[in-house]
C-alpha cells in the first residue's frame, strides 16, 4: 500500500509532561489502539467488510483472531479506511494519555 500525503496526519504530538515516552508521531504510533474494540456509533462508511456484529448485537469493527482491527495494513500499520474509520477512532488522539496507556499495555 502506497501512502498518499493526505492520507494521515504526520505531525507530531508532544509528550505528556511528565512522561519519559518519546513524542508519539505517525512514524512511531505502532497503532496500539488498534486493539481495542470499536463500536460503530455513527456512519462514516465503513465498507462492510470490516464491520461485524458483538455479542449484544451491536455493529463493531471487525476483528482478527489476534485482535487486531480487520481494517489495519500489518505491513504499514496504517489503517486501510482512514477517510471512512469509525467516529471512536477520529476522536482518539495520538499522543493523548489513553494512547500512551495503551502503547504501554502492548509494548
């Protein structure tokens, strides 16, 4: 997959103060909260494919057996929707205190 200028943003988020992490940026995200599930709250077109249903019948974005997000490029860790991902991942900031949570919890 060729990666478009446009296509993710490629600025850098500083540390929170305090923290000895590196500034997290789209060449260091590792995409760790690609391993949390998703719900589909609000439409953005999310092809069908990478939407799947939980165990309480609400639509969620597909997961592999190895939890990953369907919708992510092992090979680039990037994602293969950007423009069309779900509402939950727009709102997850890079850098913030959740993303460094999660980067420690999977690193």
């Amino acid at each position: 997959m060729t990666r478009r200028q446009g296509d993710h943003p490629t600025y850098e988020i500083p540390t929170i103060t305090g923290s000895d992490e590196p500034p997290v940026t789209c060449s260091t995200c590792l995409a760790c909260c690609c391993r949390l599930e998703v719900m589909l709250i609000t439409d953005t077109g999310v092809p069908e494919r990478y939407v799947d249903t939980d165990s309480w019948g609400g639509e969620v974005m597909a997961r592999l057996d190895d939890g990953w997000c369907a919708a992510l490029d092992r090979e680039t860790m990037l994602c293969r929707i950007y423009e069309h991902r779900p509402w939950v991942c727009r709102e997850f900031e890079m850098g913030s205190e959740d993303c460094l949570t999660e980067r420690a919890a999977h690193l």
